[in-house]
C-alpha cells in the first residue's frame, strides 16, 4: 500500500495493552479510501479494531480520531446499546503515525450492495431489518444529551441553515458540470429553512452498509459503525440523509448502487416516515426540505469525489461515473420539490 507504515512500533506499544507479546499481535488492514481506516488486530485472547486517519490526509473533523473516541464513550455513557465500546485512545502520533484508537469487535456482516455469499434475504427479512435499522435511529435520537456529554459533541442551535450552507459551498468549489437541478436545488434549500428544530445526537450517515447485522438471525443489529460525522443536531435532518441513501425499486438504477433497500420486502420511503413519526411524535409536516437535503448532500459528496477524479487524485476507474450520481441525485430532487413527493 501507498504510504503504508510498519506494524512493528505498533505492536510494541500494544504490548503492555494488550498483556501479550508482540510477535503473538497481528495485524490487518479491513477498509481504506477516503474514510478513516479500520484494522483488526487479533491476538491469541481477543480482537478489537484499530482506527486512524487516512495517510496522508490534513486531519479534519471526520479524522478527528479523539473526538470519534469521545462519542462512543458519551454514548455508552448514555446508555445506546449499538454502539461499539472504546477500549483506548492514543495521542503519540510516532507509535502509527497518527492518533488511533482500540476499540471492541463486534462479530457479524454487513449487507453492502449485495448480498454475502451464502446469505440469502427474504421479504420478510427486509421487511424486519427496516424496522430494526429504523429502531436503531430513533433509539439514538432519544438518547439524553447533558448528563452524557453528548450535547457537547456539536452546535444544534441553526444546525439546518450551517448544513445547507456548508454544502452549498462545498458543491461550488467542487463544481465540474452545468447541473441547473443542483443550482436550483441549493437556492431552493435556502429559501425554506425550517422555523424550529428539534435537537438529538445524529450519526449523520445511517444506512444499511453502517450496520453489523448478527450472522444466525440476518437482521437483528449489532451495532452501528462509523462515527465519524456524528454531533448534535436536527434528527431530521438525519433522517433526510438516510432516504437520500434508501433507494426504491423505481429509481433511477445507478441510485441503487448504495444499499439493498430497494428490494422487495423493505419499506418505502413514506413508510421510513410514517414509521418514524409514530415511534418519536415528531411532525413531518415539511419532510420534503429534508429529503431535498439529504440528496443534495449526497450528491455534493459523489461531485467531490468525482472532481478529484477528474483533476488525477482519484485513479478508481469507477468514480467517472459519480457525475451521473450527481446528475441524478439532482433531478430526484427536483421532482420532491415540484410534487412534493418523498
């Protein structure tokens, strides 16, 4: 690998935490790209996983590894049930190069956009992870915020109107392509803010492909992955960010390159809604603007990936296709403003 480092100071400082000796630690990388990395690190007794940022990367908010380590203790401290416990955090960048920390395994698969091999779904089994995953959401979305420490993980006073405007600057600095639908759809965002927000702690990126599934039942959740972009904020805006993901079988196809959720079996989206609005008693009265977002924002997301690609950051053959993401993403959007339809 590019800028890859040896294992052999790692292992050294995991010695005395892992009471073993170093040759009895190994060490394998399971992710990378432009997330954070995740490693397994077996020993004889144990596994856990090791995240650090990206190589080479600027650390930023969503590299900010002490921070992702301090929400997972705010949310054992709040009690969430499906949240990976933190083992660790280490600060002296010469041990891996960065700050890391250690955190439990949760043993399990995760349904990406297909299927495990030797795992098959039903449409009852959709039909029941759509709730469990739904569950998962509304559970973290009524988690108590002070005592925990989670209302310190963000800034939920005008989070709605920072969101838009954040990503409509993101998407002109990573703008490639005349996409009028896009255009139309920052302006529209910015002129129908909501009034009044709720507030709850958000993971910012739930989707099927963040969620450990138990291997013997396939849809009870084990845990949630990947905290990085979560903080204190409009839970609807959460959700919004959610469907953006949650494809349905009459999408456009390349939209169903995310997740399985528009197989047989798995809710609609107006069912997320209904189903979610009467578990929390939040009104969704004006649901289109966060739907709106949430594509919005996944759009932004595939142009900027899209736009390294095209200026020879990216090799991966498979991001020229990300403009036609964007392009979709945009006219999605622009049918929910028109009908105001979800």
């Amino acid at each position: 690998m590019k800028n890859e480092l040896t294992f052999n100071s790692l292992r050294a400082y995991l010695e005395s935490v892992l009471s073993c000796n170093s040759d009895q630690i190994t060490i394998t990388q399971i992710s990378g790209g432009y997330s954070n990395l995740t490693f397994l690190v077996t020993t004889p007794k144990q596994k856990l996983i090791l995240r650090r940022p990206p190589f080479g990367e600027k650390i930023a908010k969503a590299h900010d590894m002490g921070r992702e380590f301090r929400i997972l203790e705010s949310l054992q401290k709040a009690g969430y049930s499906k949240s990976p416990k933190p083992i660790m955090f280490c600060e002296d960048e010469s041990v891996f190069g960065a700050h890391f920390f250690l955190m439990e395994f949760v043993d399990g698969f995760i349904l990406r956009n297909k299927t495990p091999e030797g795992t098959e779904f039903q449409p009852g089994d959709f039909n029941q992870l759509s709730k469990n995953a739904l569950d998962c959401l509304i559970e973290l979305h009524g988690l108590e915020l002070q005592d925990s420490g989670l209302i310190h993980l963000g800034k939920p006073e005008g989070y709605a109107q920072r969101q838009v405007e954040g990503w409509a600057e993101r998407y002109f600095k990573a703008k490639t392509h005349e996409l009028a639908e896009m255009e139309m759809a920052a302006s529209w965002l910015k002129s129908n803010l909501p009034i009044t927000e709720a507030i709850a702690f958000i993971h910012n990126d739930f989707k099927y492909d963040n969620l450990v599934l138990d291997r013997s039942s396939k849809t009870e959740i084990k845990a949630v992955l990947d905290w990085e972009m979560a903080t204190v904020g409009n839970p609807l805006m959460d959700l919004g960010t959610s469907l953006a993901y949650w494809a349905q079988a009459e999408d456009p196809q390349i939209l169903k390159m995310f997740n399985l959720s528009h197989l047989p079996g798995n809710f609609s989206r107006q069912q997320v809604i209904d189903y979610y609005s009467g578990k929390t008693g939040l009104a969704m009265d004006n649901f289109t603007f966060y739907y709106v977002f949430g594509l919005f924002k996944v759009a932004v997301i595939a142009q900027q990936i899209f736009k390294r690609h095209s200026l020879g950051y990216a090799n991966d053959p498979r991001f020229a296709a990300l403009i036609h993401v964007v392009e979709a993403a945009g006219k999605m959007a622009q049918n929910a403003i028109s009908t105001q339809k979800i």
